[in-house]
C-alpha cells in the first residue's frame, strides 16, 4: 500500500523542539521531492518546507525559515522535520506530502505553556 505516516508531533513549551517523521511505503521515496504542510485551527492548508529528491535542495516558509530543519534518509525511506525554537503559532496539525496528492494523516503539534 502506498501511503505516509507521519509521528512524532506532541505538547511543547514556546521555545522547545520537536523532531517530527514521515514514514514512507509502497514507493521509492527517492525518486520524489517532498513537503510538510500544516493547518492550523481554522485556517487553511499553509506549505512550510520542500525538499529534493536527493536533499540537495530545500525551501522553507518565512514563517519557519530559520527555525525548522528538513532532511532525509532515501535509503530508510524516511523524511524528517526538525522544528527549533517553536511558538504558539506553530500550533497545527502537520502532514508530509508527495507529489500526485499523496498524504499522511498528520501529527499534532502543540506549542503552549
């Protein structure tokens, strides 16, 4: 089955970190780019990082530029978020997404004191 699995995400104070995964199966991760999205409480879908296929290239938001971190692991088919220095804003759900509309299911992130 070709699917996502996101984990990782969890209750932080303003100013912690977190180290969200995506776990990918049923396909070559290494032959896509990927992005972390995130929706907030009522708001709409906002795009936060991309990453080539080969991690050699990656883009950030400039709400998180700065801040959050991604990487990649081709050969464990896996795909990593790590999020520094987080604020309340930050709080959403995060969802990992490859091209052709495929994605997870998200992970909880919540940044309150």
């Amino acid at each position: 089955e070709v699917q996502l699995v996101e984990s990782g995400g969890g209750l932080v104070q303003p100013g912690g970190s977190l180290r969200l995964s995506c776990a990918a199966s049923g396909f070559a991760l290494r032959i896509y780019s990927m992005t972390w999205v995130r929706q907030a409480p009522g708001k709409t879908l906002e795009w936060i990082s991309s990453i080539s296929s080969t991690g050699a290239v990656t883009n950030y938001a400039d709400s998180v530029k700065g801040r959050f971190t991604v990487s990649r692991d081709n050969a464990k088919n896996m795909l990593y978020l790590q999020m520094n220095s987080l604020k309340p804003d930050d709080t959403a759900v995060y969802f990992c997404a490859r091209l052709g509309g495929l994605r997870g299911q998200g992970t909880q992130v919540t940044v309150s004191s």
